[in-house]
C-alpha cells in the first residue's frame, strides 16, 4: 500500500536550496502544529544565513554593512561553532571558504539538527529530518527497532553503498555526486578530489556535516583525522571505489 | 567515454527509480505506476480512460500466462529517451517489484550495446536491493531542489 506507515506524516518541503524531508507523528502535522513550526523555523534560517540572498544578515555582515552585535543571536553562534570545527579540523573546514564569509558548511546541518529537537520539545518522540541528505534521527523508527539510513553510492546513481542503523544518530554525506566538485581544500585552494564522498555518523548532525565537510576536504588525512574524533564514525568512498570507514563503524551497521 | 556512460546512467536510474516504486502519489512527471496489485484474482479490465491521465504510462496485465496467485505483470508505455526507445515491464507481487525486464532498449550505437550489456542489468539488480533495504531515509551529497525529485529519498516520501 504506497503511503506513510500507520500514524506517521512525511512532509517534504522546499528550502534552503534543496528539499528538507520530514517522518513525524501524524499529530505533529497540522497548522500552526510542530511541524509546520519546524518548516517556518527553516526558512527563517535560509533568509537569515542565506548567501544567495543579498538581503540575509549573513550577506550583509559579509559586505559590512551590519554589525554582529547587530544581528540575530544565532549569528554569533553559528559563527562561534564554525571557529570551533575550524581549529578541530586544523583549518580544513572554514566559515570563509575561498575568502568570504559564507557559513553554509555548518548551517544547514544545525538547522536541521535544531528543526528536529523542536520537535522532541513538543512531544515527538520519534521522528527524522533529511535536509538534503543530511539526516538527524530521533528516538527509534518503532518499538526495539532501529532507524535505517541508505547511503548512496556516489559511483553508481540510484544503489546504496551501505545502510548504518542507530537511534538518536546523525548521518551526513559530503560528495560529488550532484554538483561535480564543490568543496575547496582551503589549504590550497583547489577542489578536493582524492573522495568520492565521506560519510559522518553521530550524535549531532551540526557536527556531523562539519566533520565530512572538513574529512572531504582533508582527502588522504580524511582517515586518520575522523578515527580521533570521539563520539563520531566515518566511512569513505574513493572514486576508483576503494572505501574505508572508521574502528567504531560497525556499531551503527543495520 | 566514462563521463557519457556515467550521465546514461544516471538519466536511466532515475526513470528507474521513478518506475520502481509503485504508488498513487501526485507529481511523478515521467511515469506513473498503476495497478491495484491483486493479481489474477482482481479485476482485469483496462484502466478507465477517466484515471489514465498524462502520467500514465503503464498498463497492467493480469493475465499474462505463468503468473502465480497474487501478482500482477506491469508493462510500461515506450518511452521515448534522448538515446532512443525504452520500455520496462515490472513483476510485481504483494507490492513488490521481484523482477525487471527491458522490453526495448537503444541498439544502435556502441554506448547503447554497453548500455544494454552493462548498465540495464546493473540498475535492475540495483534497484530491487534498494528496495529490499527496508530504509527510512538516504543520505548522500546534497541534491538541489531540482534534483530531488529524481531521488531515492523522493521516492520514499511518496510513500515507498
């Protein structure tokens, strides 16, 4: 029977350049109920960090023309985390990518993070949201059963590579896959090629696209650098289809 | 070489995706699976003209010899592709797809025999294991908002 399980919602809603996809309770849906508080609070964030929008506060703090004392709180702590990842990555993952202040690397992944927690705040006790194809799961999919993530294989369109399965966990992706190369090794300022994609898997998703972020960008120093991290675990493909994945992985394979 | 293979495939996955994953949802632009999935035991009329709308593009047949109780053969309409003709036809029972088969595929040039020796039988095998993954969700690079509708996590929103 097509159609969402018994007494779940999927919405799926444009923003943010791509499409946000929510699995909530049936009761969440409504207006103005959590989901439709959760989607309002996403595209405040897109017209508040948009740098596709030369009215955002982000492209005006980028131009000058606005103070950060003067913008929105999260500004400064949108900023404040990217600085945190920077020094943890050693530089490989920045808020100024290419010299300009475009946050977008941490953005999304905390919007989405904080969109889900709404809804753990009003009540949900299980649901995910997919920003694009970076996933913050709450709770679990059903009594003593597992979230399933698909993760796709960024060599051959439309299969997956691996499913990981956990609850409260996070999963996002950095690739090539759609947009060709996009994430610059800001070291050197050239596209980094040596990962078809990298995968991060753990407790927070504001975290975890920060991470395959800096992991993409660091190519060969990607394993290394993901194995030190605590609480987070990754898995890579290399574009001759080589992959590797970190010694904590296995906790999260469905 | 590869680069053209690669961008076939993904054009080919897509419809694939599209086709695989049957349901009564709205906005699929290219293709539409119909049926109710019951089988020699249902109804085995035509579709009424009045649901057969613009994406409508597969018919089903119930009475196809060698079917087993419970599942439903599903023939899609030729879809006319930049690389030519291609049609599918799906065996689908208890709403499972459980085989794919190419019923006319590009033959005239050499991408299209690769195609037809490489890619068709990857994408089938492809897409009935991503199906048969049982996934909530698909994280991968970011898809635009363009994209998406060609994704798997689309095809999961419509209610796989």
């Amino acid at each position: 029977m097509a159609g969402p399980r018994s007494g779940r919602l999927r919405h799926a809603e444009h923003v943010m350049g791509t499409v946000v996809s929510f699995d909530v309770p049936a009761w969440a849906g409504g207006d103005p109920g959590p989901l439709g508080r959760a989607v309002r609070w996403l595209h405040w964030v897109d017209a508040t960090f948009s740098t596709y929008r030369d009215d955002s506060e982000m492209s005006r703090l980028g131009r000058g023309s606005l103070a950060l004392a003067d913008c929105a709180p999260e500004v400064a702590e949108v900023l404040a985390a990217c600085a945190d990842v920077s020094v943890l990555s050693g530089g490989y993952f920045t808020a100024t990518p290419g010299g300009r202040l475009d946050p977008s690397g941490y953005v999304k992944g905390w919007a989405i993070e904080h969109a889900a927690a709404m809804l753990t705040e009003s009540g949900s006790t299980a649901h995910t949201v997919n920003g694009g194809g970076d996933i913050q799961c709450v709770g679990d999919r059903g009594p003593g059963q597992p979230w399933r993530v698909g993760i796709t294989d960024p060599l051959r369109p439309g299969a997956l590579a691996l499913v990981v399965a956990g609850r409260d966990f996070a999963v996002a992706t950095s690739g090539v896959a759609e947009r060709g190369p996009h994430i610059i090794n800001p070291h050197t300022g050239q596209p980094a090629t040596a990962l078809a994609s990298v995968t991060v898997v753990g407790p927070s998703l504001a975290a975890a696209d920060a991470y395959a972020t800096a992991a993409f960008a660091m190519s060969r120093h990607a394993r290394d650098w993901a194995e030190s991290l605590d609480g987070y675990e990754a898995f890579a493909i290399a574009p001759d289809g080589a992959t590797w994945q970190t010694g904590g992985l296995g906790a999260y394979l469905g | 070489m590869r680069r053209a293979i690669l961008a076939i495939t993904g054009t080919i996955a897509g419809l694939v995706a599209l086709l695989t994953f049957k349901s009564h949802a709205p906005a699929i632009p290219t293709a539409t699976v119909s049926g109710t999935g019951g089988g020699v035991t249902s109804t085995s009329s035509p579709v009424p003209a009045s649901e057969a709308g613009p994406g409508q593009s597969f018919s089903t047949d119930s009475q196809a010899g060698g079917l087993q109780t419970g599942e439903t053969t599903l023939t899609g309409q030729v879809a006319s592709t930049v690389y030519g003709p291609v049609q599918v036809q799906l065996l689908v029972r208890r709403h499972k797809i459980i085989k794919v088969s190419i019923l006319q595929q590009p033959e005239s040039t050499v991408h299209d025999l690769q195609i037809g020796q490489f890619a068709f039988p990857q994408l089938i095998s492809e897409t009935l294991s991503a199906q048969s993954a049982k996934i909530d969700a698909v994280s991968g690079a970011s898809y635009t908002s363009a994209g998406y509708i060609q994704s798997l996590q689309s095809a999961l929103d419509r209610g796989l």
